[in-house]
C-alpha cells in the first residue's frame, strides 16, 4: 500500500488561510469513515487524514490512540449535495491541537474567523460554523484527540491498517479480527455504538463529572446507564438539556429510534 506522505506542520504554527494550502486534495490523503457517525443535522460528511512520512498511529491503548505530531485531519460538511465547511486539525506536541473551519464558497475555501460564523444557505437554512473553542469542547477533553479515527469506530477496517503499517503496537488479534465491543444483540449494538459516536468523548470514565458513561471500550460490555435520561436528553433541543449541545439544532429522529428500541424494552416506563 502506498504510505502516507505529508509534510509535518510547525508545531502551534498558524494555519493557511486558503485550504487548498493545507494540504487538502492531495495524493497523500487516505479517506475513513467511523461506524457510529455524529448527528450533525442531517448533513453529509467526509473525512481524511494524513501522516507525516515514516510515522505511525499508536494503538498501544486501545482505547486512546496516539497520534504523531503533525498528523492532519479533514472533514468536509456538505448540504444539499454542495460543500458547505471543511474542518481542518492539526495534531501538535502532546496531543494538543491546531483547528481551523474553512467555509465553501465559489469553488474554493477560505479560512472562517476564530469565533464562529452564522451563514445563510440557499431556501433561508441557518448553518452555524463552529468556534474554535467549540471545536477544543469536544476533542481536546476525549480519551484521544482524534474521534472517528479509533479502534471502535473504524472497526473492520483495522486489520488492513494494522497489516500494511499505518497503525503500530496493536493487540496481536487486530491483524485478522476486527476490534468490537460486546452486546447483547444488534439492537443493543446499534444503540451503544450511537451514544458512543455522539456523546462517548465527553461521558468516558474520567471525563464530565457525570455519572453516565457512554464511551465504549475494546472487548468489553457497555456499562449500564438510565435509558429514560438518554431518551430525554437526545429527544430535546432545550439548549439547557439536548445532548449533545454541540453542533445540532434539529433532533435526529432516526437516531432517536435507534436508542428506543433498545431501551424502552428495558424501561417500561418510557413513553414512546
């Protein structure tokens, strides 16, 4: 397989103001796409990433990959079929991070200010890009700083990375058997792997100091939570208690349905 080729990023270094500047596009980026996505209103997104030539990612905490200084990430949100934000990290010393949102427009994309924009998109649809500190609230607190780029949501695509290189120091297993959690049915599956997608970086052991843990781990059971505060919590938009507060204005109904019938089996008292 071909290897990663990127040129390291200055560490802390500001990022281009062009994307085009980032290294997006290039040969070098190699596109995933996690099993358990993050609800995001409805659009379509599309992620890549880079490593600096010779590097690889560690996987010696199964749950908390390690990735070389330098690493590049993309995502590009797109509504209606036409790119709206491409988001752009950076992985410098320490696993701290570089995050920059650049905004589609006319066939290239430009660097959005560091607070946020609100823009109008064609039939009046509010889209609001994130802040850089919003961009830190959820990836700079997780296990790794990298989300969708993990042993769970990557899932059967991990032994061909663990045997041509990309991924160094994984369990012996990963380099035929896809790593995986344990549940009690599809059903089950579906509905952890939801909560681990859209609120597992926050709700970990050892992260908000609340007693719901949704993050998953590598060949173990989900721990046991309350159903009805999840259906409450993903069923609203009450900025004071949706989940996740983050990044979505509009409920993902899907979604939703998906962590019901899991849970209103087990909680009788949960109303549909």
């Amino acid at each position: 397989m071909t290897p990663l080729l990127l040129a390291a990023a200055p560490a802390r270094a500001e990022l281009p103001e062009r994307l085009a500047d980032t290294g997006f596009g290039g040969p070098a980026l190699r596109a995933f796409e996690p099993r358990f996505a993050l609800w995001s209103d409805g659009a379509a997104k599309q992620r890549w990433i880079a490593l600096p030539p010779g590097t690889q990612v560690d996987a010696s905490q199964p749950d908390a990959w390690r990735f070389p200084v330098g690493t590049r990430l993309w995502k590009t949100f797109s509504v209606d079929g036409q790119p709206v934000e491409t988001r752009h990290l950076v992985v410098g010393p320490g696993g701290q991070l570089d995050a920059a949102t650049y905004v589609w427009q006319g066939g290239e994309a430009r660097r959005a200010p560091a607070r946020g924009v609100v823009l109008t998109l064609p039939g009046g649809r509010r889209y609001e890009l994130p802040s850089t500190g919003d961009c830190m609230a959820c990836h700079a607190g997780a296990r790794s700083p990298v989300l969708g780029f993990a042993a769970l949501q990557l899932g059967p695509a991990v032994p061909a990375l663990v045997r041509s290189g990309v991924i160094a120091n994984a369990p012996p297993a990963w380099r035929e058997q896809a790593p995986d959690f344990i549940a009690s049915s599809p059903t089950e599956h579906a509905a952890r792997g939801y909560l681990h997608g859209n609120c597992g970086h926050c709700h970990f052991s050892g992260g908000v100091p609340v007693p719901l843990r949704l993050a998953l781990d590598v060949g173990q059971p989900a721990a046991a939570v309350d159903g009805a505060a999840v259906l409450k919590r993903a069923g609203t938009r009450n900025p004071y208690q949706q989940m996740p507060p983050l990044g979505t204005r509009e409920i993902d109904a899907q979604g939703l349905a998906v962590l019901a019938r899991h849970f209103q089996p087990l909680n009788p008292e949960i109303r549909p």
